[in-house]
C-alpha cells in the first residue's frame, strides 16, 4: 500500500501541506552514481512556479528545491535522496472567511468525512501545492533517464486545448511551446488564446484544458503486462493529478470512432529500420513501448474558485453560500504541463528499472 | 511490485496463457466468514463468455470457475482464494499460419522484443483469455460488497457507444442492459446497432466502442489522497483491460470544455440529506467518494484482426502482409463490460478495506 | 501487503489448505528465456515429500508439482509459472475427535479468534503442507539462479541440532547430508541421532532443530541498505516457516559473546582475491553480501502432537484434554531443511534482480 | 520493493546520512485525528540520544525531532507526517585519516562494491545514525497504539546479556531498566555490568549484547498468515537494525533443544479468562498473536571500531591497517533497546491497521 508513494522501484513519497513550513519528497530506488545538482531540478521547478504571467495564480513562492541526502560529491549514492521545500508565502488568515464551508468541486468535504479533520489552509495536503514536489522527483527521473538512454530520449509537455480553444496540433513546434505562457506548441494560436484567457479572467470564470505528452527516444519492450502495462501506470500517473479527470494513449478515447482498418498501426522494415505507418497506439502494445514515440493526454477541469458565488453547505450541515475573493487562476490546467512531464519521466525510469531486473 | 497482481489489500494474481491446459486467479486479503459458492461466480463469467451470439467470438468456452481454496463450509476463510478455469476449446493449429508474423495493433511483436518468447497460440499470455479471470476476482469483490454495502450497493456497465453510433443516454435503463447482445442500455438503439454491427462484420471490419460504469450505494470517503485516490486506480483499473485506450471519470476529457460555473458540483443539504446538484465530478472530489454515483467510463479500441489484408513484419524483421482468416470478432469492447464491471468491484471493495485499516 | 505472497521482484504467492482438492504457488517476475521443466522442480519436491522414512510423518503424498503456465518450449515466458499439487491423501474423518478441540502449540486457537472459522481438517491454511509449494517456488529461484550465476552456485541446508545431539560441523560433508534421513552433514553423528530420534518416537515425544543453511557463489552487492537488506530478508524468510522460532546469521546470538577483536572479519588481498579471514558476519555487511559464503540457520520447535495428554479449550471456551493418536512426527524440523534452502534460493533471487534493478 | 520503507499500511521511510544536513522520516498510513505533539516524538528520541553515559559514543546530538507536516491543530490529519532531525554535531575531517580504507566489520567494503561511491563520512547511510528516525517513527506508532488499545498496552525492551555478562531475568523490573545506562531489568546486575563495560573500554575492546522486547496488552489475531506472520515481520523489523546478527521469538533458538511435552503451552480457561499456563511460543502462533505477552529478543554485534589495529584493505584493493582512535562506543547494543522498542511498536501498529482492514 502506498498512499502517498508512487512507483515501483524508483519511487518516491512526498509530504506536506500548502501552508505547513515546507512540503518535500524522498525518492528511493535511485541508480547510484549519476552526476545530478539542484540546478538540474530548479529549472523544471521555476517552470511550474506559480506567479510567473498573469494567467496563473498570484501565490509568490521561490520554490527553491534543495538536496538533504542522497548525493556525495555531485553524484547520487543510490540511498534516498530527499528534496525539501519550503513554503514562504502561506497567509493562512486568508482562509479565514471560508473556514467553514466547503468550496463546491474541491475536496474539502470528502476530506472532512474521511478524515474528520477541516485543514482550511489551502486545503491542507489536498492542494496542488504537492505536485511541485512530484516535479522535483520527475527532474529526478529526467536525469536519470538522459544519462542512461541518451540524447534521443525527451520528454514534452504542451496546452493543446485551452476551454473551447484547440490549437493546430500540425503546426507543433517544441521550441514553441517554452516561449508563451500558456506552453501552446502552436505559435498561431497563442494570440488568440490570450485574449481567450483575459476575457475567462475578467468574467470572473475558469476553464478547463487538455495537455498532451510526447516520449521521444524509448526503448521497444519497457512496460510489464496485465497490471504493471506502460500505459497502465501512465493512466495512473496523470489521474493522479489534481483535478484530471480524463486520460488517454494514443487515439485515447476516440478509438472508439475508428475502423479496425484505421486503428491497426501496420508495421515496416525500411532501410533496416522497423517503422509503423501510423501511431493510433500511442507507442504502446499490450502495455509494453514498440518503439514510437509515447503519447498521452489528459484533461484539467477548470477550477470552481471562481467570482460567481455558488451554493454549498458549512462543517455544521447548514446551507451557504461562498465565492472567492480577489485574484485567481482561470485556468489550472496550464501549470499542470510541467507536472505530465513529471509523472510521465517517473513512470518510463521505474519501467526501465523493472525491465533491467527481469530482462536485463 | 506486481505485474500479475492488481490491488492493494484486495488482492487477486492471475495466471495462464490463451493455450495452455488452464487459467486462474488466487485472491488474497478476502475477509472471512463471507458466503461465497461458485454459482456466485459462475453468473458473472457466464456475461463474459465468448459463444454467446453472433457478435462475439465464436470460441467455445463454458468457463467454468472452480473454486480450489479459501472456502470452507460455504463461507470464506480469510485465506487464498484460488480459482482455476480451463481451457477447453484451444486449437493451437489455428495459428500456424501466424506463427511467424506480428499481427498489427497486437502485442506480438513488443512481447517478442520483450522477452525473446514468441508464444504465437492465441498471443499466450496478451491474449484477452486472461480477463476471465479478472471477472472471477471481481465476482468475489462484488459479493463482498453486497455483504457489507447491503442492497443498495450496485455496479453495472452498458456499452454508451458502439462504434459510430451512440446511444441516447437519457435512456438509461439497467434492465434493458441485460437484454441484448451488445449491454445498450437504450432501448430503442438496439435495432439500429444490429444493422450496424452486422454491415461492419459483413464488411470483414471491426469497430470500437465506450463503456460506462456506474457504481450507487458507495459511502463518503473511500480514496487516498495522492497516489492511491480512489480515480487513479480506476483509472489503472481500466486501461489495465486488453485494447482499452482512454479512460474518464465523470465528465472526464470533456471536462476541459467546461466552464468553472458548469462544473462546479453545488451542494444542498435537503431534509436531512446532502445533495449534489450535478455529478461532473463522478462521484470522486480530491480521490475520495463524495457519496454520489461513481461514473466512469473508457473507450476500446477497434480489434485488427480483420478480414482486409494489413502490412507487417516476420520473426525474422522481413515485410510480409496478414489476414484473418473465418469469423471474427466485430466490435471486442461489448465483451468489456462485465471485465469492467469486475475491475471497479475490486477497485471499491480494496478501497473500502483501505478506509477500515486507516480510518475504521 | 502481501498475506499469502513472498518477494519483490521474482514473487511467489501460495494457496490452498491441507485438505483441499489441491495446494499451489503463482510465481511472478521470473526472467524469461530460462530453460525449465517440471523434473526440475521434482527433485527438490520428492527431498521434501513426507512418508520416506520412519522418522517423518506417513501421510503419503506423491507431491507431483504440475506446471499450468509460464513455460513454453521448455523455457520460462516471464509471465506467471502457476505449478499445482493435488492433495492425494487426505483423511478428513481423523480429525472428527479433535474437530472442536485447540491443539497446544498450534494455531487452532490464533486462527479462531481472527478468522471465527476453524478448519479443523489438518489445521487448513495453517499446516505445513503449504511449504510444498515453497519448495517448488524455490526450485524455480534455484534453476534460474544456476543459469545466471553458473556452477559456483549453491545452497545447501543441513540439520546441524537435533534436539539435544549436535554434530561436528568441523565433519561438515555436503555429500553425505543426502545419505540420510536426518539430513546431517557430519557422517560420525548419524547413528547416534538414529538412536535418539527413535527413543523420542518411542516415548511418544518429540525434538526440536537448528537447521543450517549455506550458500555459495554469491557475488558482492546483493542487498539493499535498511529495510530490504539481504539479511533481514533471510531472517523474515526462515522466520516465515512453520514452527520456527529463531534465526541466526553468521554468529548469529553468539555474536553478542564475543569480543570486537574476535568479530571483526578481517580483509587480506592475496594473489590478485579479496579473502576475509573468518566469517562471523555470515557473507553479509551492512544487509550487503560480501562475497562470502552466506551463512545462516534457524531453530524449529518441538511439535506439540504427542502422545502425552496436554491441557486445552474448546471451542466454546470450556476446559479438556487432548492427545494426538496412532504415529506422529518426531521431528518436524527435519524436513524443513529443503524448504530452509528453498526460502533462501527465493531471497537471493530476488536480491539479484533488485540489484540488476537499481545497479545493473 | 521498498529499501527504505518499512511496514505495509502504517508505513515509513526514512532517509539521510551521518554528515549530511539533517535525516529524517515520512509516515504514512497514520489513523487521522490522534492527539500527537513534538514532546511525544522527544521522550524517546532522548532515550537512544548518544552522549548520556560514558558507556556511549560522545558524539554530541540534541536530536530534536521537528514534525513538519501531518498534524494540524496538535491532531494527525491522516497525511503523511515528515519529521526532520539536524545533524548538528558532523566533524567530517575525522574520517580524513580513513577515507580510503574499509573498516572491516563494517558496510564499507559492500556499499563501495555494490554502489560505487565511498561516502567515508561516518558510513553515510550505512550509519547507525539513521535509526533515529526509526525512534521518531516508533514513537508516533507507541502514541497511536495506547491511543487505541488503552493503558494496558505497553513495550519495554532492556538489555538482559552485556558480552559476557548476562542478568537474572527472574528479577526483571520495568521501573529498574530506566534508572541505569544499561537498560538492565535486573538492579542487581547492575554495578558489575558497570565493572566490566569500563574493563572493555579501557582494553579498547567492545562487546555485543541481547535486548529482549516485551510487549504487553495485545489483543489476540494479529498477524497475518504465511508470510506476514507477526513473528515474520518483528524478525525483519530486528534485524533491520545495524549490527543485529540474531533474532528470538519466545524461546527463540532454545526452542530446538526442549521436548513436545515442556514446549506446548498448554491452555485453561479460569474465572472466564483463557490463559496459558507457559510462554514458549512468545506470545505468537503461527504468525498471529494469542493474547499473551509479545517476547522477542535480538543480539548485537560488538562493533569493531576499537583501539587495537586490525587488517584490511583500501579502495585501491592493497593491504593495510586501520585502528579508531579516541574514544570509541564499547557497547553498540545498549543503544538499540529504544530501537528495538521503536520497530517493534510500529510492527504492531501496521498489524492492528492489517487485522482491522480484513477482519475489522
């Protein structure tokens, strides 16, 4: 059981509340001897950091990652390396107002009932304050990953579909997608996204967002069949996320759609090199890579932190109202980009590991 | 670490390949003293059998589950639970012609990559074959529940999308579901999806298709937070499912066209009882059952093992091309109901166990 | 969790009772590609099987360990090796006089209370029948542990205690441990244990043992630091068997009379090798194998089925006596010696493919 | 897998080295709402806190235990508790003079082997250091465990064998054991245990030591069968803990040499109370405890960081000689009572959760 761990020989556990003094994550399983430095992790941490545009929330956090253990002389040891980090700017009296009532799509009254406990700050551990230590674990892994599979292997986040706005997946440029705030890999699109977004913002609103990761660079035969599949522990991964509500691999849940003709993925040898004519699988067979490029997506609902006040009940049972005040996030799914890549980097490791214990 | 194993207190290994003399399942951490016979079983197996109309696989399996262990006087002893199934119908000739080819949009050729081992009798242990077992497991799950959960505890499955054609879910009828061949849960598309599925066969095609799953009688607080919430390992849970390629709990991908004011669940206390307006949720709020219906959905893909002539490769890494040959099986997603079914019993009665151990 | 299975990455989980149609193990992560028959698993099954001599129990039980799955051509697949005994000789009618009775020293009473179920019929889950499924999950490890690590490879368990006769170990003969009945290493002690052991039949009592198991051909690495060290996988491995009540490593208690001077196991590079100088550490340092032989034994309690009257409960909580009738078992430690073997053939196994895992 | 996780449902991982910035531990699987503050976390840490005596290292550590996440408003949330603890007193340059050399008798040779990496600062990881987390976490569990089970619950270790030196068990007093340096039960044993501890430190010797554990007001079925057998799991909590070379359960290894007849502790049932007339079996049968006192006990190896020279080799594989100079810890195992203590508490409490989950 593993209620705040993920993964299987390279796991790691976070902890940690959004206005405690600091969250963190221990990562375990960790192959030895890999240069690795904070650096190496603080540059995926500032891409998740909150307050970076006008389009995220305004929580000013460094979300400085700093290395307890694990690491000797620049090099992992292959013992638990602990990542701690702290929160600064915490004003719990913000939540003072709404103490007592739960916000209606957030989980505050699940909590309450399971736990008996009302952590009003920021929801306690219920708050997508956890995930930046996912990132860190997920820089992790990405180190991990590169040093072993080489410079082929890449892992790339990207908005595709921001509330009603799609993007032309066509026109998808990796170098793109870090020069906007909202990682769209369409440069045609970002204009129209922001005045999109500015209008969510201004009506007070939010909305949801779909997010789609590219795996370049990965081996045929990583994923374990039946319950341990590639794109099991993928599923598993996203759906972990807060506030995900759809995943899919591949042509996800449009296969539904396609002919049996469409979907088959034929298969090539061209110049000695195997080549399928078509990636509907999204790199994945029978749970186990082919070879192709790993795709995945997932969906963000928009968060109910909204201006417009809705209808929910207080820790005492009785009927109320609550709206939030001031600044918010329209759209959270946009920082849930760098947090994909985590959990998607975290997943492919612990499956290279596997497969070198039982195939190696 | 659990290739074969699914669950976390709950939990159920399967063995055995396509060919071989048998299948089966052992299941462990079942509480004692739960009535339990293999007619309980049986009626679960028998909606999963192949043979049973001209949609599906013309195999001939009776499937009968025998119960080797963990039963004692009619009740469940708290220790393994061991079922075996076997095989019966299993003509490994069928495949010579195959056996040297990789059958597209299967796992043959990941596996053989994988592990050196091409079992080409039915794809061995790919082969959807194993999730009898899965529905043996989840039949045990499900008897658990009623027992603890009482009578209004429920999980039933329906296909909402065959192919190109949906149903009109407004509908919704669990009696008819268990009426017609393809688990429609809307009565008046049962007509129009026969013509339908009979032309895709007749055109030696196949299609794909979307099952929902909608649990009632679940109470507040089943979930973990984090890595083991209640949607992750559905989530997990489903797309483990041989061909399935996306998965959603509530609105899930569609929850990214959503605005914050639409998807926020409002909820009102009413003589006594809390409600929630709406269920874009699917029951789930931060990983953890908010007492409404657990809906989830996922979509399988179009089998490839059809009539028309697909490009592939040999063992041997040279191009040839493949066919079925005979009868197929059009639209595999309709046989994924009871496995889904199956998959969410098991998935609720571990987290209910979960809630016991830490919350109890 | 894991009840009822047994390893990280090479997994064993076992099923049935004592007088059930048949008892069994799944064995899941076993490398693919290892050439396996089920011969193989015989020959360690038959060194366990009971009735082969006047000094174990009678009941006659061919033992014959089928292969259901996981084997193909005559090498493992990678997928679950499901292997089945059938229960042969079971007399569930000796067990009506002490139907309602706890046996002393059994878990009749233990299983009771937990479960509220009492399988009177050999005790069920709880006899020692289930370590035949042991045996052939460690045959499994042995022949996958031969391929990989070659002919140095070897675990050899003897008994070296019975009851109040020790032997020389300084005789210490791995030939001649397979000559007799008692599984002793030192030819001298033989007829003297032949001896005793009859006069403790005779008496209607029984002895307890210390079973000692070496391995050799280990390579330095396997274990990980802190709560999977190699060692404490030994020791929750042996302590696992029934009846054992200590277990030692290297010197084991001893180690708390000796001195520093004396415990420290000197290093000597000579010709080119790395020697230690004694081996009080039993092969293992900081839960890491050294290279050295892995040394380790453990004690088995004299069985509490005698023919001397004992004082016990029913189950319905009232006073009585009880007495075991017709033969018993002078020793049951003596045939734990192969499934002493075959618990550590698992842990090393395991260890050496979490080792590839992290450091391979 | 889990090389830094112990436990399955109450579950913690510990991480840090011996001179890095701070160690520390993440429970998870903790019952929410239990009162529990920084004091409660303290009383033990200052038990195992080195320094006290001039029997123990005079490394200087105020080992002050900080809970950073995991309690709100001085109550377990039922999220994971993150507890850090400073190294403050790190002198690195010690360990200048041994940087390249393997202290035998310790983990360095098998760490550098197995991970490549010499962290010569106090052995890293391999530190006896890092059971101070283990105290942090076995303290939380003690809170929990009166919490539920009331005031009759109680664990008490002491040391009952100083090298050679042993005490008179029939004069154990609990009272006694916190009044000395020694852990001893035995008042009497006391000034010459004194007597003797300085005669080994001042012949720059060491020596080993047993702990017996005992653990008092356990209900009866806890434990799992098989292979999470209460003993099997207090035996891997054990010998988990550096330098321990043997575990006991009841009679432990002494169980070989006694007959059926003494070993069988029989059962009578008295004024309503079923009670055992003797404590063979440590208070567990066949892996599930019997209501009666919990008794294990475990052996510690004398260190071999002592005065006289000892041979071993260096990084570079050449011959030399390495001696401690200073003051040096004559007797490791005097500290490892609270340890023990610790692991055997959290054994406990992860078993109640178990028992409650399946059987609750």
């Amino acid at each position: 059981m593993s209620f705040n761990t993920f993964g299987k020989i390279f796991r790691f556990t976070t902890w940690g509340e959004s206005h405690g003094p600091a969250i963190g994550c221990v990562i375990d399983g960790c192959p030895p001897n890999i240069p690795l430095t904070e650096k190496d992790i603080q540059a995926d941490m500032d891409r998740r950091r909150p307050g970076q545009s006008k389009f995220t929330t305004q929580r000013k956090e460094p979300d400085k990652a700093i290395i307890l253990s694990g690491v000797f002389e620049g090099k992992t040891t292959g013992t638990p390396i602990s990542i701690i980090i702290y929160n600064e700017d915490k004003k719990s009296r913000d939540y003072e107002s709404i103490k007592n009532k739960f916000r209606p799509g957030h989980a505050d009254y699940t909590y309450f009932k399971k736990y008996g406990i009302r952590d009003f700050r920021g929801g306690g551990r219920q708050s997508a304050r956890e995930t930046a230590s996912r990132v860190a674990a997920g820089a992790v892994a990405r180190v991990v990953l590169k040093k072993i599979l080489g410079k082929k292997f890449n892992v790339i986040g990207a908005v595709t579909q921001l509330g009603l706005m799609s993007c032309d997946k066509s026109n998808w440029n990796n170098a793109q997608i870090r020069k906007n705030p909202f990682f769209c890999p369409d440069k045609k699109s970002v204009k129209l996204w922001e005045k999109y977004l500015l209008a969510v913002r201004k009506a007070g609103s939010s909305c949801g967002a779909i997010i789609e990761l590219r795996a370049t660079g990965i081996p045929v035969g990583l994923g374990a069949p039946i319950y341990s599949k590639l794109d099991t522990d993928i599923s598993a991964a996203l759906m972990s996320i807060n506030a995900v509500k759809g995943v899919n691999i591949g042509s996800g849940m449009n296969a539904a759609f396609l002919s049996g003709e469409e979907n088959s993925d034929e298969i090539r040898k061209k110049s000695g090199k195997i080549k399928f004519k078509t990636n509907h699988a999204g790199g994945i067979l029978g749970g186990i890579s082919s070879g192709q490029d790993i795709v995945a997506s997932f969906a963000v609902k928009p968060t109910s932190s909204i201006l417009t006040s809705r209808e929910t009940i207080n820790k005492k049972g009785k009927n109320t109202n609550i709206s939030v005040k001031g600044r918010h996030d329209p759209c959270v799914g946009i920082r849930a980009v760098p947090i994909g890549e985590a959990m998607i980097n975290c997943v492919l490791l612990d499956h290279l590991l596997m497969h070198k214990a039982q195939c190696g």
